[in-house]
C-alpha cells in the first residue's frame, strides 16, 4: 500500500539491488519494479507528446492558423506549464508523488479529446494549456508534461546516488522509445487524413483519440507505484552539491549505502528550500533562463519548420522522428560511461556545446534528407545531454527538496520558452525560417559557457559525480 514502508528483505528482492554474493555481476532494473513501472508510463507519455507534436501544429496549419497565431498558442502553453509545473514541485514535496503521476496524464487525454470534439479556438486554447499540448516537440519528446519534476523526484528516491546517472539514462532511453512510439503513429495515416479531406476534428478524431489512450494508460501504469513511506531524516547525499567543499566525497566520508528500497521517503516541516538549496536554483536559473529562451525559438516549431521548409506531410516527418529515435534508444545508454570517463558537468558541457554549433548547420541544409541526417545527429547529442544534466541536479539537492528543486529550476526555462515562440512566429512570417535557429544556436553556446563557469569546480578531473 501507498506510503508504507515494505520489508527489507522484500524490498530488496523487488527492486533490483546487487548483493554482495552476486559480485556485481548480476545487471537489475535501477530502481526495480516501481521504476520499471514510471518507465513504462514514460514510453507511453513521452509517445504521446511526440505524436501530437507531429499532429497538432499540422493540423492547426492546416485550417489556417499563421506562424505567429501558433506562436501565441506555443506561449499560452508553455506558461501554463510553467505555472503548473511550479504548483506540482511545491505540493509533491509535502503530499506525495504519486498522485501528480496519475491525474495529469488524465487532465492530458481529457484535453487531447477535447481538440478531437471542437475547432472552436477558445476551446483548444484551453484544452492545450490545461492538458500541455500542441507544441511542436520534435523527435525529442523528453519532456512527459508539467508532473516531470514529481517524477523525477520520485524515480531519484529509489536509488542511491552511484545508480542515478545509469537510471536517469534509461529514463532517457524510456524517452526515445516514447518518441519512437510517437513517431511511428504520426507515419501512419493516422497523423495524415486524406488529402482532399476538411482539416475539421471529425477527420483528425482518431488521431487525438489514440494520443488520448496513451495518456491514459500512462496514468494506469502509475497506480500500482509503491510510493516510498514519509519520515522525518533526510536522505544522505554523495553527489556534487552547491556549496564549496561539495563533490566527491572520500571513502572515509562515503555514507554505507542502503537498499534503495529500504529508503523512505523524507519530510520536511517547512515547505521552504534550504540555503543550499537555494544557492543551487539560483545558478541553474542563471543557466536556463539562456537555454529556455534558445528553446522557444525552434524547439515547438521543428515540425511546422519542416513542414513549410521543404513542403514535407505529417507521415515524411514521422519517418524521420522514427529514424532519429530508433538511432537514440541505444544511444542514450551511453550517459552513464561518459560521465565517469569525462565528469557528469564536463560531459554535459560538450553536448551543449555540440547542439548549438549544429542548429545553424540544420537551418542551412537545403533537402529533406540533408536536414533529417543533420537533426538525427543533434537529437542524440541533446539526449545525452538532458539525461545527465537531470541525473546531476537531482543528485545535487537534498532529498527532501527535490521535487521543489526541479520544479523552480525550471521556471526560467519554461518562462522564457513562454515567450520566445511569438518572437519565432514574427521572424518566420517577417524575415527568415531560418534566422530563429541561429539565434537559438548562439544562445545553447552561452548556456554551455554558464553551466561550465557554474558547475565545472564541483566535479574531479576527468571523474564522474
């Protein structure tokens, strides 16, 4: 049941712990069944958001909505988000995880059946902030909606610190299969009514209705989630975190690890972030506030790009999104190796660095195919990216904090991706398709510089977290 604690020997035959006899040769899920369970609900999600991002700025396009009209809907949706997300980080920490994991998706598939029932505009606009849908993801598809920071607290709660980067990877992987998922469905004539059709919800019904089921199901996968008990100790941390002396501890100072499993889930009495805490939102704002504004300008329009770029369908861009996360899901697994050969903040580093040279690269290529190959290559440099960067604030802030921490870390992100998209919509209309990607390029390489200048002394040369 929810919020007791589970027998240790249970608990560590359940959730994939290496005993000692086993010599470490026996390889288990990170985290075990609940986590094998938030994975699966992250495939179906993820799958979701990837297929109406194929969907919806086609099929808005489609009944005529310009460049700039879909960059005020892209806004009205990512400040939802943001607001929401903000409330899910603050509230999961004191009443629970869990919940946000089962009814956000719900509140998804009630909106994705909402674009299927009506064309009216004030409807949609609702439905699409409420539900977070109709931004354009791309094939990337890493973000599961405004409940991600519950999420993430909770799957960073059933391991211990060495086991998150391998389980935030697979998280990752979960990610590019749920883009892959997405992908395929948009390469259907699902994503693709008859040409000589009206574009009206009557034709596109099926598709939003299988979007609708997926979110749905993501939510049924939440519910046999054993969230961990609440107790009063916080969790011992040995990852890198804000202050001076954090880092690599020494294996005199190296905490006995216990049984992901056997951990509970800590409390705080004050809904207030710590100082340390603090001090490392304040600096991961200072990083995103660049990276969301670099995100808003291409990241919701990457299909409607396409889509008039080179006068592709719905179904030729779902080819390419299959191409590109078939190519990632192995791809992804590589965070974990690089981040203990290179460092977590080094590695994230690079591919930061390696997405902003590549965007301008992209809004130059002059076919299709040059385009798709030049995008593949930069979705698996940007999935390795997100899985270590999550990986590394999770492990820098308290247990009890997380949540919150991941929640106000975003804001900036999700705030300044709020607004970029109407300045997107104006410069595509007004001057260029592809002067949004440079810019966006430019700032991905100062964000880079930030996190580097941030976080870079915290971690060992050459050494992981």
């Amino acid at each position: 049941m929810d919020g007791q604690a589970q027998p240790a020997d249970r608990q560590s035959q359940g959730r994939g712990r290496e005993t000692p006899a086993s010599g470490g040769r026996r390889r288990e899920l990170p985290g075990g069944r609940d986590a094998g369970l938030l994975l699966c609900a992250r495939v179906l999600m993820s799958g979701q958001r990837a297929f109406v991002g194929v969907v919806v700025p086609i099929y808005l396009a489609r009944r005529g909505y310009s460049a700039t009209e879909l960059g005020v809907l892209f806004s009205v949706v990512a400040l939802a988000a943001a607001a929401i997300s903000t409330l899910i980080g603050v509230a999961a920490d004191r009443v629970g995880r869990k919940p946000f994991l089962i009814y956000i998706p719900l509140l998804t598939a009630a909106s994705c059946l909402v674009f299927g029932l009506t064309a009216q505009t004030v409807p949609l606009f609702i439905a699409a902030a409420v539900g977070s849908i109709g931004r354009g993801a791309g094939a990337g598809a890493a973000q599961v909606g405004p409940y991600q920071p519950a999420e993430q607290a909770l799957l960073a709660g059933l391991v211990d610190d060495l086991r998150r980067p391998a389980l935030f990877g697979l998280i990752a992987s979960a990610s590019a299969a749920g883009g892959l998922l997405g992908s395929l469905l948009a390469a259907t004539p699902l994503s693709s009514p008859l040409a000589g059709s009206h574009p009206g919800p009557a034709a596109y019904w099926p598709a939003f209705a299988a979007a609708a089921t997926l979110a749905a199901l993501a939510a049924a996968l939440a519910v046999p989630v054993r969230q961990p008990a609440r107790a009063a100790a916080r969790e011992p941390r040995s990852g890198p975190g804000p202050g001076p002396d954090s880092g690599r501890t020494s294996p005199a100072e190296t905490p006995v690890q216990t049984p992901p499993s056997s951990r509970t889930e800590p409390e705080r009495s004050s809904g207030r972030l710590s100082p340390e805490s603090w001090l490392l939102v304040r600096r991961l704002w200072a990083t995103n506030t660049v990276n969301g504004l670099a995100v808003g300008l291409f990241g919701p329009f990457v299909t409607y790009w396409l889509y008039r770029r080179y006068g592709v369908s719905a179904a030729e861009i779902g080819v390419l999104y299959t191409v590109g996360n078939l190519i990632t899901i192995a791809s992804s697994q590589l965070a974990a190796p690089l981040a203990r050969r290179a460092g977590t903040v080094r590695t994230v580093v690079i591919a930061r660095t390696l997405q902003a040279l590549l965007l301008p690269v992209l809004a130059l290529m002059p076919s299709f195919a040059l385009a798709g190959a030049v995008y593949t290559l930069r979705l698996v440099v940007q999935r390795l990216g997100i899985a270590l960067r999550q990986s590394f604030v999770m492990s820098s802030a308290p247990a009890d904090e997380r949540a919150r921490v991941g929640a106000f870390a975003q804001l900036p992100t999700q705030g300044a991706a709020a607004l970029a998209p109407m300045l997107t919509g104006y410069l595509f209309t007004e001057v260029s398709l592809a002067l949004p990607f440079e810019l966006a390029g430019v700032l991905q390489l100062i964000n880079a510089a930030l996190f580097q200048h941030y976080f870079g002394a915290r971690e060992e040369p050459g050494g992981g977290q």
